[in-house]
C-alpha cells in the first residue's frame, strides 16, 4: 500500500488539501495519505524543508512526499522529482531540496506530464497529485522527464565558526515558541572542546551557560537550552513562550561563545 505525504502553506481553512487527497483517492483508493504540516508559513521554503527533513526518515522506503510552498514553476525553477533514501519527493525546485536532503540523492527528474487543467495557480492538485499517483502505481521516474542534473541550491542550515565563537540563527520556531537554530551538536563539540561557554540571545541582553537534558531540568518561566531529537541546539523557556516573550523572529542570531 502506498503512503503520500501532504507538506503545504494552505493552513487548513480552505479547500486545498482536501482536493489534492480527492484526486489522489479516486485513482489510488487504497493509499494512505498522511498530512505532515498545512500550517508552513505562507512561502517559507527553509521552514517546510526543514519541517520534512526531521520526519522523512521515520517513513517505510517508497514513501511519497509532496511539498506545496511556493510552486510556481520558472526555467530556473522547475518541478521536479527527486529519488533519495528509497523515497520519493516531489515540489518546486526552489532549493528545498537542499533543505531536506543536504545534496544526497540518488536520481531527480523534471516533471514533463501535462496538466489536467487549464489553469496554473494550483499546480499541486493539478501536476503533483497526477505525479505521486503515478508513483504510486509503480511507473518509472523515466516516464515522468528528463534527467535533471543539478538541484538548486537554497542555502544550508550550518553555522558559522570565528575563532571561539559560533554564530547561528533561528532556523524555525514551533508551537511552543521554542527557538531551534542551525547550529548542530557534533559543532557544538567540535568547537567548545568540553569548554565553559555563554550562549547569547539578543546580544547581551539574554544569556545562558549551560545545557540541560529536559525543560524541567530548570524552573518555571526560566531559559533552558537543550539538544532536540533533531540534533539542533534548541532554546526555550520553560512553560513559556520564548519567542513573544522575548521578542525573536526566524534568522534572529544566536551565539556560542566559549572561553
């Protein structure tokens, strides 16, 4: 039986994701559609690769994942294909790839099948759902397009090093307002070399010095910072909202300072 991720903007208010499952169902009635997320921010590309990057690996090979943010398709950005880790994933070549996969896939194709509608402003019902569908049914990428040989890069998720200071930004904030940024474990330790270290938000206007295994670890309404299972350092305050409370957006820098 064939699982098909739904990764959108829509929110789920209106009619989109409802139309793109009705498509899919009454050609492949048996599938499983699983909806990952309709509540990316509108035509934020960085936050849904993000978002599939930390669950596609939890889905059995062959899995199929479509991503609807910002689909709109150029010459220097087209839809495509790409096979990578036994699934498949199909959106906008808009550098999401490069958010989701970090330049390791096995095979990508452009998407040459016609739509089946007349009208280009809901190109995920009318040229994705026809693209998982014949996935689905087991259809070779070779019948979709031609080979593509080259993604377009939107850019990685790493930090930057300066001496003894690594200098990320807020890649993602979630529900809870907990601030997840770009800057991993393994470049954690590579740098601090088991240091003292200060992490700044805001400059100096907020600070931390350790890292704790949980949020309870710290009290109510105090700031907690953590590796998440997503291998990124993660900064929250316990039983708030960090992110209002404390005034911070996506790409808002943090630093680790070490001594």
């Amino acid at each position: 039986m064939a699982i098909i991720t739904l990764t959108s903007d829509w929110g789920t208010s209106d009619y989109y994701a409802a139309a793109v499952k009705g498509v899919i169902l009454s050609q492949v009635p048996n599938v499983t559609i699983v909806d990952i997320t309709h509540d990316i921010s509108p035509f934020n590309v960085a936050e849904a690769g993000f978002t599939v990057h930390n669950c596609y690996r939890n889905f059995p090979e062959g899995t199929i994942h479509i991503i609807a943010v910002e689909t709109i398709e150029s010459d220097v950005n087209p839809h495509v294909v790409v096979k990578a880790h036994g699934q498949y994933f199909i959106s906008t070549d808009n550098g999401i790839f490069s958010h989701i996969l970090d330049g390791e896939y096995e095979e990508a194709v452009f998407i040459d099948v016609e739509q089946d509608t007349d009208f280009y402003t809901f190109s995920t019902r009318d040229r994705f759902a026809k693209v998982a569908v014949m996935i689905a049914k087991g259809e070779p990428l070779s019948n979709i397009g031609a080979k593509r040989e080259r993604l377009n890069d939107g850019g990685s998720f790493c930090a930057i090093v300066k001496n003894n200071i690594i200098e990320g930004i807020v890649m993602h904030i979630d529900a809870y307002d907990n601030l997840i940024t770009n800057i991993s474990r393994e470049l954690f330790n590579e740098v601090g070399k088991g240091r003292n270290f200060v992490i700044k938000v805001k400059g100096d206007l907020y600070t931390i010095d350790e890292l704790s295994e949980s949020y309870d670890d710290v009290d109510p309404l105090d700031p907690v910072a953590l590796f998440g299972t997503h291998g990124y350092l993660e900064i929250a305050l316990n039983h708030a909202k960090m992110a209002s409370l404390w005034g911070i957006d996506i790409r808002s820098t943090i630093q680790v300072v070490f001594e």
